[in-house]
C-alpha cells in the first residue's frame, strides 16, 4: 500500500533557490506494489486523506510539493508540512470499461497520470503508447499537476497550457476524495467506485481544477487528452527585427513572420528572445517548430538539440550577475552563447518527438522571472511602451515573446482568444524588480488589460486578483466552496502567499 516516509523538521529550498522555509515536517509519499492504477490511485488517495484528517485534527498546514520549479514562493509553508508526490509518479493508458458507456471511444486519446509524474516521465509514457501531448513549458522537470496548477505553457500558438490537456481530475481533502469532470461526465461509475472517489461532474469545479494554484485540495492523479505522435522540426537563428515584423506578430501573421526568417510555412511553435536594451538593433534569437509526421527511422537528436527547451539563464546569469556596466552587450554576449548552435534553412533538419524539445538543467539560483500576458493584438501598441519602461528601471534580463490561444481554467492567464506572452528572465538584480514594477505601473497607467504568470514574480494581491479575473474569480471561490464546504479544511492549505493572493 501506499506509504509516507517522514524527514523531519528542516529548512527546505525550492528547486531555483529563490526561496527557503523552515518546515516543522518534510515528507514523501511513495507508491506501495499495487498491480493496477486503479488500486495504486485508490492506495493513494487514502493515505492523503488520513494525512489530511490527522493534520486538521493537529491544526497543521499541510503543503503538497511535486519538483518545486516555481521561482516564486507559492510552496512555501512555515512550520507546516511539506508533502512531495514524486514517488507517485506512475502513468498508464486507459480502457473503455474506465469509461462511461457514451464516452468509451475516447479510451485511445486518455492517459491516467499521478500527479507526482514529471513533465518528461509523461512524456515518455505518451511516446510509448503512441501519443504526445500537444504543448508545454520550456522545462520537463516539473511534476505534471504542478506544471497545469500554475498554468504553465509554451509557444505552440494554436493551443493554451498544459491543463489543456486536463480531461479529469483526482483531488483529495480532508471529507471526500473527487473525480473532477465536465458536466458531461467522462468516467465510468465502477472506475469512480475502484479509486475510492465520488464523482464531481460540475463544469465551474472541473474549470477551476483544471488551474488550481494548489488551492483546491491535494491532487492526486489526472486523467490527460492526447494526440497521435507526432514529430516537430527545428530552426533557430539569430537575426534582426525591426518594427513591421512586430506588427506583422500582433496581427497573427506568423506564416509571414516565418517565410521572411526560416521555413515558407505556418510553424506549430513560435519564440523570439530579445535584448530589452535595444531589441532593433541589436540580433533576437528566433526558434520555429514545423509540425511533422511522425517517422520511427528518423535518429532522435541528442537532448534540446530540437531547439523548444529552456533558454540558458544560468549563462545570463553568470554572465551579468556582477556586471552593471555595458548591461545591452553582455546581455547580448550572454544571449548568443545561449544559442551555440545555430540550425538554419540550409542545415540539415533537426527533427525529434514533442517529448524531445526540452531537457533537464541545472537549477538557477538568484534567479528573476516575471511576465505579463495580454491580447496579443495589443501588441503592437504596448511594445515600445513596455520595454522604455522596463530599461528606465535599469532592466537586467532578456524579454521573450510567446503566443498562445486561450487557455483552459477560471483562473488561467492567457484569457483572451489570442494571447502575447511576454517574459523577463534573468539573474535576479534589484533592478529586474523595479523594472518589472514600472512595467506593471506603464500598463495600468494607459488601460492596457493583462494578466500575471501564477508561478512567478508578480507583483500581485487579492484586490488585484479579482479585478483582473472578475466574474471567473467569483465562479471560482464558488467552486472551491464546492469541493472542500467547511471553511477549516481550505485552512489546512494555506500559506502566506495564497492568501496574499485571495485563493484561501
């Protein structure tokens, strides 16, 4: 069955080093020898449970932790207990009898995945069914429920976050343990029975779980929607933009962008990494993905050689750290080893699964992260406006551009049917702060609508929080009502920084 393994009192450090607490218990939670998912799942969500029960009894604050990637200090918990899920990592695929009776031809597109899984155990369970997910972020070390409870996402414009994927939902609190989903239902009564769950079919809960921000209950496990395999190719280069070719992304010609750059085609992924400082002048660093069929005779490249994954800010960070002087060109040197390998037009293709654009690095520490989401037809208008703003702080970090589709979930970022993402990532100066703040100030000031990463720096408090989700926000507190009625068991999962934000 499965079990805790307790560590003791300890200071705990998330995985970036951003931030430290001091835990009165840090414990793991691993699988027992169960033989199928539903027993493991069921195993699972009963141990959570007494956990959860044993806590309210002890009036503890109980944190679940899957890799803790977030920079910012949402997992954080003084004097409370710490749970890591990463030995609850299992993935399986699903059958028709799982299914309820009008939904059991779906089986082939389902995957059942603890939360504990990696973004990259994921992936590698989907590749060996023959599936992939569709998106994700620029890493694969975050476990899979952390990664859709902050709404991380990519660039692969036609799509949102990873909790698009999202089709069911396990969280356990101290009185019930769930199967969250759609009014329309999804799984089969005996499947519901064998997990030791009650079904929620409630399309407010269901789209609050998809986004939780770990504020919902424990989850436990997911059941995820994805695609027949597929294979994407790689450009990356750098090059200069000027003006037009940010008008021509705010109007969503990316066909256009990227007949200009690499490939005459529409590209499946779209980033462009630019130096605040002086983004004309100076060469941005462009990545495309090409959607392509899947080929099992094509070699895979050796790990983010595919060219999605994550942008090197442990070299911007080194690199500038202790510099303040001639910040545009060592900002701009620092960019450029981050791109050592440059995969033009004329190379030879760099071809590989979805599963294989991302790779595991080392944690950075002192490290700053902050963005904004917005329409992105507003991005031609608020562009210049955001990064005179940003370097009047004295700037400090690259700004990335990403484009994503409306995003699934109350509470996800990416709120509008087409959305420009734009990121500040880099060593964590005083400087990046301010200059982040003056960006949030420049926005308000000329009534741009946008919306912050849950994950990062943010700048952000409750009064905010409703202003900027508004009626989805209320939808939400409703639904978190729903799914844990007694006030006393959401207090068993607050900290600081939830309830800075008004979700507990």
């Amino acid at each position: 069955m499965a079990r805790i393994i307790e560590h003791g009192a300890q200071v705990w450090t998330n995985y970036h080093k951003t931030f430290s607490c001091n835990v009165a218990q840090r414990m793991e939670l691993a699988n027992g020898d169960e033989n199928s998912g539903r027993a493991l799942l069921k195993a699972a969500a009963e141990e959570i449970q007494a956990l959860l029960r044993r806590a309210k009894e002890e009036g503890v604050t109980v944190r679940p932790l899957g890799a803790g990637w977030s920079p910012s200090p949402i997992n954080l918990v003084q004097q409370g207990w710490l749970v890591e899920t990463r030995r609850l990592n299992r993935c399986f695929s699903l059958s028709a009898e799982h299914l309820a009776a009008d939904r059991q031809g779906e089986a082939e597109s389902l995957m059942l995945v603890q939360a504990g899984a990696t973004v990259d155990e994921v992936y590698e369970s989907a590749e060996e069914l023959g599936r992939s997910l569709r998106t994700g972020g620029a890493s694969n070390g975050q476990t899979i429920a952390g990664a859709c409870a902050t709404g991380t996402h990519g660039s692969a414009w036609q799509y949102g976050g990873l909790q698009d994927h999202i089709r069911a939902v396990q969280i356990v609190t101290p009185e019930n343990v769930w199967w969250i989903t759609p009014s329309g239902g999804l799984l089969s009564d005996r499947f519901v029975a064998e997990t030791a769950s009650e079904l929620l079919a409630d399309d407010d809960a269901f789209a609050a779980a998809q986004l939780n921000v770990g504020s919902l209950g424990f989850v436990s496990a997911m059941i995820l929607e994805t695609d027949p395999i597929f294979m994407v190719q790689n450009i990356q280069k750098a090059a200069r933009i000027d003006p037009e070719h940010i008008a021509m992304l705010s109007n969503g010609n990316f066909h256009q962008f990227s007949a200009e750059f690499a490939l005459d085609e529409e590209p499946y992924f779209l980033q462009l990494i630019l130096n605040p400082f002086n983004p004309f002048g100076r060469k941005a660093l462009l990545r495309f993905l090409y959607r392509r069929p899947y080929d099992a005779s094509i070699p895979l490249p050796k790990p983010g050689a595919a060219g999605a994954g994550y942008d090197a800010l442990t070299l911007l960070a080194e690199a500038m750290l202790s510099v303040d002087l001639l910040k545009e060109d060592v900002l701009q040197l620092a960019m450029e080893q981050a791109y050592p390998r440059n995969r033009d037009v004329d190379d030879p293709p760099a071809i590989a699964t979805w599963g294989n654009t991302t790779e595991q690095h080392n944690p950075i520490a002192n490290l700053f992260n902050g963005s904004v989401t917005m329409e992105r037809s507003k991005l031609a208008d608020a562009f210049g406006r955001i990064l005179e703003s940003f370097n009047e702080g004295g700037g400090g970090t690259v700004t990335t551009l990403r484009f994503v589709k409306k995003a699934a979930g109350l509470l996800a970022p990416a709120r509008w049917d087409d959305n420009v993402v734009i990121d500040f990532d880099g060593p964590n100066l005083e400087s990046a702060h301010r200059s982040y703040a003056n960006v949030i100030a420049r926005l308000d000031k000329a009534s741009l609508e946008y919306t912050r990463h849950w994950g990062k720096t943010n700048n952000l408090d409750a009064a905010r929080v409703a202003l900027d989700y508004g009626d989805d926000y209320t939808r939400w507190r409703k639904a978190q009502q729903r799914i844990m009625p007694d006030p006393s068991d959401r207090q068993i999962f607050a900290n600081e920084e939830l309830m800075k934000l008004g979700l507990i």
